[in-house]
C-alpha cells in the first residue's frame, strides 16, 4: 500500500517538508495560530451541529435555541462550545497578532502574511457580531440595532451598508436571514481561503522566530513534525478541557425572545466589541461619528499598513521605544475601555442613534409549529388582528397566542 501511494504521490518530499527544522529560539508564544485555527475547525464543527436545529426566522429562532439548550442530547454542551468558543477566538488571535507585534515578525518578507492576518482578525469579528443575532433575544436585536446604526454613520456608503445588513428599513425576518447567511456560508468561505493564504504564506516564508536568532540559527531548531505539531496537540488539548469545562459548567446567557417595541432597553453588544460601544459614550452629537468611524477606521488602516510604516530595525518590542509605547497604549485603551464598558450603565444615545420604530402590524394571521415543549405536546402560535378579533378596521394591532395542542382539543 505505501509502495503504491508512493509511486503516485509526492509523499517523500511532503515528509521531508514537514520535517524541516524550524528557528532555534522558538517558545510556546509560537503555538497561538495553531490554537487559532484548531477553534476555527472547533466553531465549525460546533455550528454544524447547531445548524441542525436551528431556523433563522423571528417566529422559530428563539424556540429553536431554547429546545437546544433543553432538550437536544449534548445540545446545551454543543452551544457552550461553540459560544465560549467565539470568545476564546478573539481572546487568542489577540494574542497571536501581539505575538507577531512583540517580535515584529510582521516585517519585509512577511507583510502579506501580515495583512491576510488583520483581514482575518476582521473575518473573526464579523462571526461575533453577525452570530450575536441568531437566538433572537432580547440583547440579540438590540446590540443588532446600535451595531446597524454605527456602521450607517460612515461617509458615503453608510447608510447603503446598514441597508444591506438590515435588508430593508428595519431590523426583522430579512436581517436574520443575511446574517445567519453571512455568519454560516459567506463568513466560514472566506475564514477558510484567507487560512489558506495565510498558511502559504507562513510555510512559503518559514517562521520569522525571535529577533535574537542569527541567519545560521534560523535553519537549526526542532522540526516542525514531530516536535512542534506535538506541542501545538497538547496546546488544543488544554483548550478543549477549558472550553467543555465553561460549557459544563457556565450557562450560556438566553434573556427572552425579541421584542422590537421594547426602545427602553438597554443595549449591550458582546464583550469584545465593548471598547467600542464605550468609545462611543465620548462622542456626542456632531462628533458621533468621531467615534463611531473616524477612530475604528483610521485604526484598522494603520494596523493594517503596519509593516510598511514601522521601518525599524528587527528587535524584540522592548528595545524599540515607540513601537513599545504605540502598542502600550493601545492593549490599555482597548482593555480599559472594555472594562468600562462593562462597568457603566445604559450607553447615552444621541438623536441618530438606536431607536427603531415598532414593526408594522401583521395582516394575515400565521400558524406555526415550534419545537416540542414537553413530551408529545406541540404548541402553536397564532396571531390574530384586532380586526378579526373584533371585526374593525381601525388601528389594526397584532395578538399572540399560544395554545397547546391539548387547549386547541
Ligand atoms: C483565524 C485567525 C488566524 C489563524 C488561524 C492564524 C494562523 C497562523 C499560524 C498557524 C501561523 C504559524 C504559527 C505561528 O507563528 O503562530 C501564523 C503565523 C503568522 N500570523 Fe497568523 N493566524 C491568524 C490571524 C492572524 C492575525 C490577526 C495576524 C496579524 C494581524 C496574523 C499574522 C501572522 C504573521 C505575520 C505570521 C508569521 C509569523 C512568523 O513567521 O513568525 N495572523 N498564523
């Protein structure tokens, strides 16, 4: 068998790449992207699961996430994955792209590697922000709301953007449609190629390891299989015994379905968006879009011409002084400012932001099924108009129902 493959594929040379050694100083910092996509794989894997009870409509979404949790085999296990996943995700490409940072391996040949890096970063966040939706709650619909709002702020193409994301006027059915299909068929197609190129570009490259090497120390270090890969497993392992220990352990929050008349809530998007959402408290009035665009954006181009304007000498972050300070003041500021996102209360809003008006109300009256409530007992949700009710016209108003199948007998 191993005759027969060998003669028709390149195996020799697949293991002598493999096992080519990789910088001498290289330490556990360098196992960060392994981890990186190990919880990619783990977030697909997971959804993939969820995916399977789940149905992106305002009417199911919500059941559909409760009967997960409650009644599905591992189903509360599976979610836990996948939602304490989500932040070990973030958590760890920090990390990872501080790693880069701290050795400047992000400089020439790398920058490409480099940039295919912040785009996924974006990649990453874009998973946060559009899975925030999908179980249709309360803190769901709202984070949604000041989220669409922010990115409608930005010149130009702003309001044409929220449009797109909202896929409308207001935030309903059509918006948790586009973004459970940007968050499970756009979003992982794109994670997917960009890992891809990024991989490429590292083996193509080679590892940077630390500054200290010299040229000939670069060729002389521990091969990346079976060393390195073995280190990287133990890596995940730990992960993975982390992660199931939240999901066993940390309920996964589910505050009550959605409900868009509800203005006097009080919005909060997920943790890692934050910094944002507090940066925004700074920033009133004509100055909003200081915070809501100006800020985000002229960060990310800088971040992501990183390479191209640091044109120092390679060296480890604390013998290069402004690159130190730079990156000083921004893990405080983003930390800090998470902190005090977390600590403060209702975010003050301008006139332009956040509130929506209420959903018109619906004419035809709707039946549909939900996922088992308890054993053998379906229920069924109606909505009735006002005027079927009462037989007027005037000032229709929605009603809800819901009637078990034993009360429909
Ligand atoms: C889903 C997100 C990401 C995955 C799966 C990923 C994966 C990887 C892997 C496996 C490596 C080689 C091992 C290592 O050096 O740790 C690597 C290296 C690298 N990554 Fe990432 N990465 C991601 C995000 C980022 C981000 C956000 C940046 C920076 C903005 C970045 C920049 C780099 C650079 C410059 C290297 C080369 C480092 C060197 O040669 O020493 N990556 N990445």
């Amino acid at each position: 068998m191993r005759q027969f493959l060998n003669e028709r594929l390149p195996l020799a040379e697949f293991s002598a790449h493999l096992r080519k050694p990789l910088p001498k100083h290289i330490n556990l910092l360098f196992s960060l992207g392994s981890l990186a996509m190990f919880l990619l794989l783990l977030q697909a894997a997971t959804g993939a699961f969820l995916a399977l009870y789940y149905s992106p409509s305002p009417e199911h979404a919500h059941n559909a996430v409760t009967y997960i949790s409650e009644e599905v085999p591992f189903g509360s296990f599976v979610r836990g994955l996948h939602h304490w996943g989500a932040s070990a995700m973030v958590i760890i490409v920090f990390l990872h792209l501080l790693r880069v940072v701290i050795y400047s391996s992000y400089k020439a040949p790398r920058e490409l590697t480099w940039i295919v890096g912040v785009l996924l970063l974006l990649v990453v966040l874009g998973f946060g922000f559009t899975g925030y939706l999908l179980p249709w709650d309360e803190k769901a619909y709202w984070a949604t709301v000041v989220g669409v709002e922010i990115a409608s702020t930005a010149p130009i193409l702003g309001d044409f953007v929220a449009k797109v994301l909202r896929g409308g006027t207001e935030i309903g059915a059509v918006t948790l449609s586009r973004f459970y299909a940007l968050h499970t068929i756009w979003l992982p197609w794109l994670a997917f190629g960009l890992v891809g190129v990024h991989l490429f570009f590292v083996r193509y490259y080679g590892s940077s390891g630390t500054p200290q090497n010299t040229p000939e120390e670069i060729k002389m270090g521990k091969p990346f299989y079976p060393d390195q890969v073995f280190e990287d497993v133990v890596g995940m392992l730990i992960l993975f015994v982390a992660l199931a220990a939240a999901a066993l352990f940390m309920s996964v929050p589910l505050e009550d379905v959605a409900d868009p008349t509800n203005a006097s809530y009080d919005p909060r998007p997920e943790w890692y968006f934050l910094f944002l959402f507090q940066l925004l408290k700074y920033f009133q009035g004509p100055l909003e879009i200081v915070g809501t665009f100006v800020i985000p954006t002229v960060g990310m181009v800088l971040l992501l011409f990183l390479p191209f304007l640091d044109k120092s000498e390679r060296a480890v972050l604390w013998k290069r002084p402004v690159a130190l300070t730079v990156t000083t003041v921004c893990v405080v500021g983003i930390v800090g400012l998470t902190i005090l996102g977390a600590s403060s209360p209702k975010l003050e809003t301008t006139d332009s932001t956040v509130v929506q008006e209420a959903p018109q109300p619906t004419e035809e009256v709707q039946e549909v099924s939900t996922p088992d409530t308890e054993e053998g007992e379906e229920v069924f949700d109606f909505q009735l108009t006002e005027e079927e009710i009462e037989g007027t016209q005037e000032d229709e108003e929605v009603f809800d129902f819901q009637l078990t199948e034993e009360e429909l007998q």
